[in-house]
C-alpha cells in the first residue's frame, strides 16, 4: 500500500468520525462489541462485517460526498471593487423601497397579532388563495425590470482603457462590463451528458412507438438511482431528466435534503404558527405577488393556497440566511419602529427572503412534484439558498444573474452573430427578452412539465447556466422568424408563446448541432 | 352534385361547408382548408354541415322529409339524445348492464354488496318522477346523503339543485304545477347521489371534460383528444351543509363559475389534463394515475357500447362530444353527464387554441384532407389522428382478429390470440 493512499483513508476516517453519523458509527459499533474480545482478530472481524452493511456504506460515501462538495463551493466572496459596490448601492435601493412602502402604509415592519386577528388568520389558513385579496396600494420591492435596468447601468471604471485596440464585440450587448465567460466548446465538455447520443427524458424519440425501449432503460436506470440512496448517483440520474413520479424522491437526494423525518414537518409547523401570531409588512406584498403571478397562471392557479402558505413561512425562517454564506449579497438591515417608539435595526424579512416580483414562480412549479405543504416548503428553500438566490446576485460568480446575462449575450453574438446584429440594428435588446425568462428560471413561461425537465438538469448540473443556454436555444429555434422582424412588438410576438416548446431538445441542439443557417 | 376531380394545377372544389354556429373556432378552421368554400343552407348545397342539435333534429323530422345525398355529412346523431339527455344515457347504461347481465357476461359482474365490479361508473341515479317511490326508499336507507337534483334537458348547470332532506323533494314535486322555476311540468329530472368525497386540487373541487369524436356506432368508431380540461370551482370545497346553497363549490361549469365573484379571465378555472397527469403522477404515482385514465377511458369506452342499437347509426352523421367526469379520493372516474353540443364559445387564448386544434382534428378524421365526402365509400382507419387517440375502432379490431386469425391456423396454433388488438384495451 502506498503512502499516498494511505494518507487518503487517513483523511476518509477523520471524515466520518467528524461528522454526525460517525457518532452514531461509532455508538453502533460501541454497543453491538461484547465486552470482552477472545481475540483480536475476531474484534476486527466484527467491525467489518459492521462496516460492509450496506446502509452504513451508503451513508459513508454520502458522508464523503459533502465533504467534497464543501471545497468546491465557491468560497471566495467577490473580490471585484466596483461589484462589491454596486451590490452594495443596490441593497441600500431596496431597504429605501422597504421603508417608503413603510412609511406611505404606517405599518411597522413586524407586529405581532392581535388575539382577534390571530383567530380570524387562522380560521383563513386553510384557504388563503380564496380569503386573502390583492392590495395595490403595496408595490412590489422590486422588479425584473428594476434590476435589469440596474445591472445595465454598472460599469468598469477602468474599462474604457482597454476598449481601443481590444475584442469590443461585448461591448454590442446590454452588459458593457468585462466578464470572463464560458464558450460553448467549454459548455459542451462541461454539459456532455446531455449530449445527442444519450437518452434522456423529455426528449421524444424520433419512431413514435408508444414502448420505447430507451425511455425503459432510463426509467428503470432513475428507479435504481432512487433506491441507491447515493447523493452522486441520483446527481447524475437527474442530468437526464426524472420521471414525474420519481421526482419526489430524487429531487430531495439530489438536493441533499432529508424529508423522511419528521424534523422538516415540524420545523414548518413552527413557521406557520409564526405566520399566524406576527404579521410582517411584507405578507401583503407576497400576497400580492402569488396573486398576479402564479395564482395567473394557467399551469399554477390551482396551487394558489400551498403556494402562499409555503412563500409566507418562507419570510420567516432565519435558516435560508445560510444562503448569505457564499454569496457578496447581505441580508437587508431595516429599522423597526418599536411601539415604545424606540428604534431597532433588523435583518429584513427574518429570513432573508427579499422578494423580486414572481418570487412565488420558484414555488408552484413544486406542487407537482410534492403533495405535503412541508415538502414542497424544504425543496424551495434548499432550491433557493443554493440556486434561485443567485438570480438576484450581482458578483462574478457564474451563478449570477449579472454572468448570466453576459453569458446569454456571448453565447448568442458566438452561434448566431448574425441574429444578434439584426435585432441590435433594430434596436431590440434580446437580453430583454431572456432576462425575464431566466430571472424565474423560466417557470411562467414554458409548460409545467418542461420546466420540472430543466430544474432536473439545474439540480444535476448544479448550474444556472442552462438558463441563458435555454435561452439562447429558443432564440435560436425562433431564429428565422426573428431574422424578419424590424420591431419589438414584432419580435415580442414572435416570442410570447413558448406553449409548444420541448426544451431539452432545443437545448441539445444549441449545444451539439452547428450552427448551419446562417453561414 | 358530385365532387369534381382534383386538378393537378389548381385546387379544385372539394368540400362545400356550412354552419350555423358563427362561432371563429369552426368558420376559421373550414375556412384555411385548400380546396374548401362556404356552401349554402337554403339550398342545400353542403357537404358538411355543422349544426346545432336542433337543426339536424329538425333536418331529420319527418315533417321535412328530408334525406342526406350521398356527399353530405352533418355534425348529430338524429336520435344523440339517448346518450345526451341525462335521463335516457342513465336508462341506457342501465339496461346495458342488465343486458350484459342477462348474458351472463363476466363484464357484469357484481361484488357482495350487489355493486357491478366493472361497470359501477355512474353515481347512483334516478330519474323524477318515474322512479320517485324508489329514490324515497333509496333515501330512507342512507338518510344522511346528499343528492343532486338536474333537470334532465338542460345543460350548463340551468336549474341544478342541492338536496340533502326528503321534504325538498316533496315540497318540489308538489309545487310542481305552477312554479315559475319549472315553466314545463312534464319536464323529467334525475336525482344523483352526490359525490361526497371528489379529489381536491389546492383544496378545490373540479371536473374534467374530455373530448369524444364517433363517427360510426356500428361497428363503433370513436376517438379521445388527449386535449381536455379540468374545471374549477372558484371557492374553496367544504362538505358541510351551510354551503349547500353556495352552487359556487360545488358546481364546476364554466357558465356557473363565470358569474363567481372570484371568476379569474386569464385562465378561466381551467386547468389543461396533461397538467392533470403529470400532477397525479408526481403525487400519487405512475401507477394510480395511469390507472386512473384507463378508468376514464373504459368508461366512455361502454357508455357508448351502451348506445349500440339505440342510436341509429347513419353513415351521414358523426358527433363530438364533451364527457363530463369526476374523479373522487380513490382516483375512480364518475361519469356525470355527455354534452352534444360541447361549448364553442372560447374564454381565454388558451382555451380558443385547444378549440381550434380538436376541431382541426376532428375534421381531418371525418373528411381526411384534400378528399371530398362520399359516405359511400369504405374507408380505412384515419390517416392523420392529430390529438385523438383511437379509443375504439370495431371494423379494424375485426378485421385485425381476422388476419390473425388467419395466421394462426397456418401456424398451428389454436391458442388464444394475445396480441394487443386496435384499440386502447
């Protein structure tokens, strides 16, 4: 054996003993040994037999498995000046919006309830959607277009130095900072699982027979994935693409996320009792949002009440502040007015949770997947501390929606230059376009079940990126129609509808089938 | 008239197309077809008529002694009525039971509790007043149900009430003479036991239309679109007996809903079946949701068995029809009713696409494109099915069993043909 591997297994011990189920390893191993051993050999024998049990195997190899994926988070906040800074502008944006909407309604921020209105709040629980009504007067924080216009306006300010002589073609687009971006040879070396050879879910196979033997395959393949109980092993099935009856048990391996004990259901039944007993300023506005957007919809308005009930819970759980963590944004610090009329300054809403207009698209999409409100609450939040947050981020992180947008631009002006200098030459932005698709990870705007098929790939992938690369792919498959309009309303017409659109193939084709239209 | 060849350099008349329901779904769809130009009613001069079912009931009166030429296909069974009024389709099922029953059928088989195993998909129902004395008895058992009550001509929810007590009853059918609520006396209702337990959505209550196409009953020929809906109810379901009078929960018809204060215009309460599907199948599983849709398949499958030999069949007629079904807790399928003449009046952009597309499709099956009518002519299984999917089709499964049959004695093999024939079980 060597050194170098023995170093390894050195480390894999110090792992596990380290982390939570090393404990309960090392209680197992603790009360099954007699107390006193014949031999050596035979102590050794028992704990391996005690090691080969296959869920004490599992759990190692899960156990490894965060412990790795710990290093490869993006660690360093950002470090870039001017970003730093316009993140910070933009927070001090919204604390302004917070409190004006205070001051203009004279509510404080957090309250709690009279015994009257807790009552009367609870009797509505059950069906929100119905009880609650929409309040105009309470504007939404902030919307898409708010912080589009935003990340338009940041610049370099040591850009212009380099403009004379150097690669201007970022320039063309609406993100006139520099950003590393990836290609998209790079992207297909990063994506090759969703390559045109393998077989995929959401993909129709050419022959239209109603048994397809490929779809079998993957089927039993995700059925496998979901009893493995092995965190890479259903990363992996999920690049694929997951039936809608295996999501509820893949999607929360995937994510890492336990819903089988009962500590996520009580946790949420916690927060709803704090939904009823302290109202926040901001309930109105969540109300608001669920009811002009989700509650709107034609895929999700049956989901009016869990999506409520989850989005107000949401506003009150101070655990997604972890998504603070490895991110440069910061969590709001609002003043409260206390009712003796002094002053206190708060993270604001308790969680952390500032909602962009549609936040409540990051909700319904799950009501498909997950029947118990408390399920549906843990995928949200786990989706969005680790993903959807990042698209309201401005950092350097990929992840970001200010590198999303530059990615959506670059991919676009490398395959299609020629669609992209059309549209520019009419003055129509196609970032405008793709920013509303991506800032809700397109839900609102393909199909339910084509959205659970893309979030399947984000959650594989544990990458934002296919959201400007789905992107780019309905500009790329709308690219004929949009090579003949001169107007935005025209092009605004040619993409409204995406009704119709099978997402993963497009996304196939953008990545792995050359541009041949153009040239 | 006969239908001139089509000319290879330009297109030729091939349909003459009429209706009398203005509605865009339908003119704009016969419009766009190559070789298809508005005909004209008061002359007769049509091939394909599409009507409202009193127009063809009026068509084939014997009053106007009218009979279709040999290229003219309308859009009514003359005698639909037996599957689309609520009282005759439930004494057809009825007695299609006992039929099978009579025959010893296995498919009418009964539990111990005497319910059918195979074919209990209508709530229990009886028709008023012919079987009053038996609903009182019915009623006396299970006191504490409660019952729909539905005037058997009427559609969109017209005259629909919730009873839960005999006297409601009483006092109705005294009243009878002389209510302005009922202009007609001898109008006939029918009285359903209400379902108690339907599967809530978000917490509310809903039904899903699906569409049927049958173009011939004998042999049967009949076709579901994948495309249908589910209907919302807009308030939030409770069973308690407070809300009875709240037709607003317990009533999904979009003509209902549409006067509720919480009647939303972008999605009109509907809610597309491929949402439906893949909502069952995350939450309840592939297997129960399949099973589900099977059941709903199976149902409007032996509803229309049922109507063999009753609804005459006339080479000149086809019919669409909207299925109205409620899925309770237990994922079983209830049919409630058959509409003849499915609403064409579009709600939202949504609902006007979906209209369009099982239109289109429809009459791509009745008159598959760049062909004329000739009801004289046999012709095979549609070519282009778009969003149908065959549900039934007689002539092809015999013919199918024919030539396996034919195979199998040159194979020797006496055994049962096991292959799956042409339709969906």
């Amino acid at each position: 054996m060597t050194s170098g591997n023995t170093s390894k297994q050195n480390k894999i011990v110090e792992i596990i003993l380290q982390s939570e189920m090393g404990y309960s390893i090392k209680n197992k191993i603790h009360n099954s040994l007699p107390d006193h051993f014949e031999s050596k050999q035979a102590l050794k024998d028992k704990m391996k037999t005690l090691l080969s049990n296959a869920e004490i195997k599992q759990s190692i190899c899960n156990e490894i498995y965060r412990f790795n994926s710990k290093y490869k988070v993006n660690q360093g906040k950002e470090e870039v000046d001017y970003l730093l800074e316009a993140q910070k502008k933009w927070e001090e944006q919204l604390i302004k919006s917070i409190n004006t909407i205070a001051s203009e309604r004279g509510k404080p921020l957090a309250a709690p309830m009279g015994d009257h209105d807790v009552a009367n709040f609870r009797r509505k629980w059950k069906s929100l959607g119905t009880e609650m009504n929409e309040d105009t007067n309470y504007k939404p924080i902030y919307s898409q277009k708010d912080l589009f216009a935003y990340l338009c306006k940041i610049r370099n300010p040591n850009y212009k130095e380099f403009v004379m002589g150097q690669e201007t073609r970022g320039t063309l687009g609406l993100i006139k900072i520099p950003l590393a971006t990836i290609d998209i040879k790079e992207l297909q070396n990063q994506f090759i699982d969703l390559s045109l050879d393998r077989s995929h879910i959401g993909v129709e196979q050419a022959d239209n027979s109603n048994t397809n033997p490929i779809e079998e395959q993957v089927v039993l393949a995700l059925s496998a994935a979901s009893t493995s109980s092995l965190i890479p092993v259903a990363l992996r099935a999920c690049r694929f693409g997951v039936t809608p009856s295996l999501r509820c048990t893949l999607w929360p391996l995937a994510l890492d996320i336990d819903l089988e004990s009962r500590k996520g259901q009580i946790e949420f039944i916690n927060l709803e009792k704090d939904v009823l007993t302290n109202s926040l300023l901001l309930d109105q506005i969540f109300i608001n949002d669920v009811k002009s957007n989700s509650a709107n919809d034609d895929n999700y308005f049956v989901f009016e009440d869990p999506t409520l009930q989850v989005l107000l819970c949401a506003a009150r759980d101070y655990k997604m502040m972890s998504m603070y963590t490895h991110s440069n944004a910061s969590p709001l610090k609002c003043v409260n007015k206390l009712i003796d009329g002094g002053q206190e300054i708060v993270a604001y809403p308790p969680s952390g949770l500032i909602p962009m207009y549609g936040v409540s698209y990051f909700i319904s999409p799950l009501c498909y997947v997950f029947s118990h409100h408390w399920k549906i609450y843990s995928t949200f939040t786990a989706m969005y501390t680790r993903y959807f947050h990042k698209l309201t981020v401005i950092s350097t992180d990929t992840n970001s929606i200010l590198s999303l947008s530059k990615h959506f631009e670059m991919l676009l002006i490398e395959k299609h230059p020629m669609l992209f200098l059309h549209l520019i030459s009419c003055g129509i932005q196609p970032l405008k376009f793709a920013f509303r698709w991506m800032t809700c990870a397109f839900a609102g705007y393909l199909e339910a079940e084509q959205v659970l098929l893309l979030w399947d790939r984000i959650i594989g992938f544990k990458s934002l990126l296919l959201l400007p690369i789905a992107a780019t792919a309905i500009f790329e498959f709308r690219s004929s129609n949009l090579m003949q309009v001169q107007r935005s309303e025209e092009a605004e017409a040619v993409l409204y509808n995406l009704n119709h659109v099978a997402i993963i193939p497009l996304i196939q084709q953008f990545l792995f089938v050359p541009n041949q239209l153009l040239i | 008239m006969s239908i001139p060849n089509t000319a290879p350099t330009k297109p030729a008349t091939l349909v003459r197309w009429a209706t009398d329901v203005e509605k865009s779904v339908i003119t704009a769809n016969c419009e766009k077809r190559p070789g298809w130009v508005r005909g004209n009613i008061e002359n007769d001069d049509w091939n394909f008529y599409w009507t409202s079912v009193f127009t063809t009931r009026s068509i084939f009166s014997l009053e106007t002694g009218y009979r279709l030429a040999d290229d003219q296909i309308i859009s009514h069974f003359p005698n639909h009525y037996e599957l689309t009024r609520k009282d005759h389709m439930v004494r057809n099922c009825k007695r299609y039971r006992k039929d099978l029953e009579r025959e010893g059928n296995p498919l009418a088989d009964k539990d111990e509790f005497g319910r059918y195993v195979y074919l209990d998909f209508l709530p229990q129902t009886y028709i008023l007043p012919a079987d009053y004395n038996i609903f009182v008895e019915e009623f006396r058992r299970n006191p504490s149900s409660t019952w729909i009550v539905k005037p058997a001509g009427k559609a969109q929810g017209i005259g629909i009430f919730l009873v839960n007590k005999i006297s409601q009853i009483k006092k109705w059918s005294k009243d009878k003479a002389g209510s302005q609520q009922i202009p007609h006396t001898k109008d006939v209702y029918i009285i359903s036991k209400y379902i108690p337990d339907p599967l809530l959505i978000g917490g509310k209550k809903f039904d899903l239309r699906m569409y049927v196409l049958v173009t011939s009953y004998t042999p049967l020929k009949a076709y579901v679109h994948t495309q249908g809906f589910c209907r919302f109810c807009t308030v939030k379901y409770t069973a308690s007996l407070n809300e009875l009078d709240n037709l607003f929960v317990h009533l999904t018809n979009v003509a209902i809903q549409k006067h509720g204060e919480e009647y939303n215009e972008t999605h009109g309460g509907k809610w597309s079946i491929k949402n439906l599907r893949l909502f069952l199948e995350g939450t309840y599983g592939k297997r129960a949701s399949d099973k589900c849709f099977d059941e709903i398949f199976w149902l409007i499958h032996h509803s229309l068995k049922a109507m063999q030999g009753v609804i005459s069949t006339d080479r000149h007629c086809f019919e669409l029809y909207g299925y109205d079904v409620i899925i309770d807790e237990a994922l079983k399928p209830w049919l409630i009713e058959v509409n003849a003449s499915p609403s064409l009046v579009t709600t939202t952009a949504n609902d006007r696409m979906m209209k369009y597309d099982i239109l289109n499709d429809m009459i791509n099956i009745v008159i598959p494109p760049g062909e004329g009518v000739d009801t004289r002519v046999k012709r095979g299984p549609p070519k282009v099915l778009g969003g149908f999917e065959v549900l039934c089709d007689e002539e092809q499964r015999l013919l199918e069993a024919k030539q396996f049959e034919r195979r199998d004695s040159r194979a020797g093999n006496k055994g049962k043909s096991v292959k799956r024939l042409s339709t969906w079980k």
